[in-house]
C-alpha cells in the first residue's frame, strides 16, 4: 500500500532527526536493502545500506558537526520532495548548502530512493 501523505512527512521528520543524529548505520537502516541514493543527484549514486552508511560516515568523518533541516515537505503519491538545509561545522567556519532532495519510499515506509539536488551556486561559507 502506497504511504499516505502523513506517513512521508512522518518518514521525513524521521530522517531529520536521524541525520542530525550523525548515526551512518541508523540513517541507512531508513533505506531499503536495495535503495539508490546520491546526493548531490550529478555524483555516482550510493547503492544499498553499506554504500549510504558509508557516504554519512565519511561527511560525519569531514565535520565537526551539522544541522540538517527540511524547510518545507511536498508529497505526491509514494514521493516526497523536501526543501532543505545543511549547516556543516568544518574547520571552525560553517558551510551552508540549500536545495531539494527528493525521496522515493516504500510500501514499508523505508526510502527506495533519495536524490538531492544542489550546485556551487547552493553553498555558502561563513
């Protein structure tokens, strides 16, 4: 049965929370066995729980610390769109990336797919 759109916003403020948490086993444990992920969309995707755990691991490996924030959900069907926010501690300053990351879920409520999208053009220092 496809989610309903409370059960994304749900599965998102999940992710929020997940990610913020720094945990690359438990934000993977969000993903199907199977799922695509790739962020940003333009890089070689990240395929099954080792290859995304290992994507977090190394940016949790890069920073000090972050801050990663869904400012706005949009749901259609078992897809769910987010605009986001990622304030990244590195090397004393904070990194900013703004864009969009858009989410494929599961009969389960896992994430078959996630792709963020974002550029240079989305990233600021200060």
């Amino acid at each position: 049965m496809t989610p309903t759109p409370d059960q994304l916003r749900t599965a998102v403020a999940q992710y929020v929370d997940t990610v913020n948490g720094r945990d690359p086993a438990a934000i993977a444990a969000l993903f199907t066995e199977d799922a695509v992920q790739a962020d940003p969309a333009s890089q070689p995707p990240n395929v099954g729980h080792v290859a995304i755990a290992r994507f977090f691991a190394d940016g949790i490996g890069a920073s000090e610390a972050w801050t990663f924030a869904a400012t706005a959900v949009h749901t259609c069907a078992a897809t769910v769109a987010i605009d986001f926010t990622i304030a990244v501690q590195v090397g004393g300053g904070t990194m900013r990336i703004s864009g969009i990351e858009v989410f494929e879920a599961a009969d389960d409520g896992r994430f078959r797919s996630a792709h963020a999208y974002w550029d240079d053009a989305d990233v600021e220092f200060a």
